[in-house]
C-alpha cells in the first residue's frame, strides 16, 4: 500500500508522532512517503532530546521512506 502523510506544524510532537507513524508502516511493508509543508521543514531545528525529530527522520530515510518538502 502507497502511503503518504503530511505534517504543516512546528510542534515537535506532532513531527515526533508523523516520523514514528512512518517507521511503524515501513515495518509494515507499506511503501511510505512523509511530505513536510510549512513550519514543518524547519524539523531539524526543533529537534530536542524529549523529541529527537533527526534520529526519527534518519531512520525512516534509511529504511527507504520518501522524505519530500
């Protein structure tokens, strides 16, 4: 199944839930791609260490998630 889920939010555990959804549906075998909009971009910088937003998106760009903004 083709999946694609969209984030517009700067809310770190908003993007924190999005990445984690991917990784649970890659496990699945779904092909999945995450498209950042907005404030969503900036993910990288609202990375902390109760949300780590970068180790959640390196995981899911390694496991072949489609990561698009």
């Amino acid at each position: 199944m083709n999946i694609t889920l969209i984030a517009c939010s700067e809310n770190p555990e908003i993007l924190w839930n999005c990445f984690r959804m991917g990784n649970l549906m890659l496990e699945q075998m779904d092909e999945v791609t995450i498209f950042l909009d907005g404030p969503s971009v900036n993910f990288a910088s609202l990375s902390s260490e109760e949300y780590p937003l970068q180790d959640q998106a390196k995981l899911f760009t390694l496991s072949e998630g489609v990561l698009q903004a």
